[in-house]
C-alpha cells in the first residue's frame, strides 16, 4: 500500500517562511522549489535528522552490504548513469544551502568519489543527460528558488573538469533533459520566467554549439523527468501541472519525425520524483511527491506495455535522484524522507543514503 505522509513543509533557509507543498495557500506556488538566498550558502533552519529505518514489511535482501552513503546529502540534485558504470550525483540543496559539488558512486566497490565543483553556478532543480561522448550536461534550474536560469555547463569525467556551454534559449527550472539517439541533446519542459509550466523543447547541437526549437509537448508542466527509453525514443515523465496537480501524463518523442505522441501513463501521478533507464530495457519511476506528500511507489515501463507496479520502497521519498547500474540494480538517491521530528514545520532535511532495488528478485538493500 502507498503510504501517504504529511504535506511536505520547505523552509526558505536563511529566512522563516514556510511553503507548504500541494496546499493552495501556499505563500508561492505549491510544490516550488524552496527559496535560497543568492549570496550563497545559509544555514540550516532545523537540525539534521537521521532517517528512519525502514518499515518491517521492506524486502531487504538478507546478506546485503550496507550501501555507502553520498560524501553529501542532498535534495533537488541530479543523478546520471556514466558510461564508466559509475552513478554521478551533481549540485542540489544541502543541510547548510545550495551546492555546487559533485561526486562519483562505483557500484562495485561500493564508495563515493568527490570530484571538481562546478563553482561557476550553484543551482538545484536542474537536469543533467550524458552525451554521446560520454560528457555530463547540467542544464537550467535555479540559484534561488524564484528565477530559473539558462546556465548550461559540461562536465568532463576523463579529465574531471567542467566547461561552459551555451546558455539555453529560455531559462528553466524543474526541466527534464535527455540526449537522443541523434546524439542531440533535448531540454524539455519545466518552468519558465513567468512562473509558468511551459511545453518548451530546445535542442543543443553539440556538432555546431548551439540550440534550436523543438517540438512543443502537448501538456505543459514543471517536475517532470525525461528519460531515453531503449527503443531511442524521448519519454517526457510525470511533472506537476500550474495548479500543483501531479501528473501521471507520459509523452514519447520519435526524433527521426520530431513527433510527440501520448503512451501509457504513469499508475501513480508525481513530481518532483526520480527516473531512470534500468540494465533491461525498462524505464523506473520512484518516490516523489504527490498532492497529499511524500510517496514511496515504484513502477516500471516497457515501450508498448506500459507501466507495472513494483511494489513500493523501504521509505517514501521526495525530491530524490534516480541511477542504474549495469548489475542491474536501480537507486534511490538522497532526498528528503518524512520525519516526526519536523513536523512543527520544517523541511524534513536532505539525505546522504540511499536504496538499491533489485528487479530480478524484487529485493531492496539500504
């Protein structure tokens, strides 16, 4: 059964207003990213919590080494599948604000790597894709929670180094990213300067260094995630819609036809959640949030099939990253996890640790 938590609280950070994600008295828009000052990092407004254990009727493989944590929690980042088979996990909100760091997971051998900051932005409701090389591309977000930037940055893993791309056409945050099968690399959706969900898709060249329109999505929306499916098709995923409804719409874009088309939508509509290609062929859709809170469902899609409940996680999450690994296992990265102790109403804080789930035996390991 899904669980279902309070309505997740977001502090301002350096400041005491509170926003309550999913309510229409939202001081913004409910389910907007929390707002942080631009002079950098503030301090936490509420203690680090530990998160819970996991509920007793989690499926937790007997044997199962404990999953390094991140060098960092963080909410609202991004997470990438590398090419070296290692997981990434970019930028993002921390305890004490944002942060411009990344670092690199080999599931092998089970540690985190920390690796070059991108100083130049420090952002969080970005999106990231890996390109055909093999580069990270962290598009768009925000550096306060209220003015999307067009700030796109790449990120060499051979050379641990980073580069300044050129800006996106229309500054955007809650965006979804991916790269085609053209070796193009598509921003797609999000939410624009008007405070607006918007149908955007602009499309960077990394042939000729520069963006052009795309086709425009049917439903507009922010929150969303965009994933290359194995058949080389771009699913746009889920998102929230101007009235902060979570949404469980799935378009498909062919990128020979340029055409977007409507596929089977997603069990359990959320935003703010994390996706990702699995080992087999499948698309994962995990945690996230909802109009009532944190949600703990995983579901799976198979081109053609549509989407299968998976059972649900150890511990609902929100605002979590999702990554494979090329055994086969899928993650839930940090995010935030509902907590008794914030209930007077603060932001359960960001996290550290994360889940592993197995598809073939339908386990998970923390």
């Amino acid at each position: 059964m899904q669980a279902r938590a309070f309505a997740p609280v977001v502090p301002f950070l350096a400041f005491a207003a509170l926003v309550h994600c999913g309510s229409s008295s939202s001081a913004v828009a409910p389910g907007a990213p929390p707002i942080v000052a631009d002079s950098g990092p503030a301090e936490a407004s509420a203690p680090i919590v530990e998160p819970p254990d996991a509920g007793a009727d989690a499926a937790l493989p007997d044997a199962a080494p404990a999953l390094a944590p991140m060098t960092t929690s963080r909410s609202l980042f991004a997470a990438i599948n590398g090419k070296d088979g290692r997981i990434r996990s970019l930028g993002g909100l921390t305890p004490k604000g944002l942060d411009d760091s990344a670092e690199a997971y080999d599931p092998v051998a089970n540690t985190w790597t920390p690796a070059t900051s991108h100083a130049s932005v420090r952002r969080y409701g970005h999106a990231a894709t890996q390109d055909a090389e093999g580069h990270v591309v962290v598009l768009g977000g925000t550096s306060n929670g209220t003015n999307p930037i067009a700030s796109v940055e790449m990120f060499s893993p051979a050379d641990d180094s980073w580069t300044q791309l050129e800006d996106l056409p229309t500054a955007r945050l809650g965006l979804g990213a991916a790269t085609g099968k053209d070796g193009r690399i598509y921003a797609i959706g999000g939410r624009d300067a008007s405070g607006a969900p918007t149908t955007v898709v602009e499309i960077y060249s990394p042939a000729t260094h520069s963006w052009s329109t795309g086709p425009s999505l049917t439903t507009a929306r922010l929150s969303l995630v965009a994933v290359t499916g194995a058949d080389g098709k771009i699913y746009a995923i889920g998102g929230r819609d101007a009235k902060a409804v979570p949404l469980a719409v799935v378009e498909a874009l062919d990128v020979d036809s340029g055409t977007w088309s409507t596929v089977q939508p997603l069990l359990t509509p959320r935003y703010w959640f994390g996706a990702t290609l699995g080992a087999d062929g499948r698309i994962f859709a995990l945690g996230g949030l909802d109009d009532l809170g944190f949600i703990d469902a995983i579901e799976a899609f198979t081109p053609g099939s549509g989407w299968t409940s998976l059972g649900t996680m150890p511990e609902a999450r929100g605002w979590v990253s999702a990554a494979a690994s090329p055994d086969g296992r899928v993650f839930a990265i940090g995010g935030s996890t509902p907590q008794d102790d914030v209930l007077a109403g603060m932001q359960p804080p960001p996290m550290k640790t994360m889940l592993a789930f197995d598809p073939k035996t339908g386990t998970w390991q923390k």
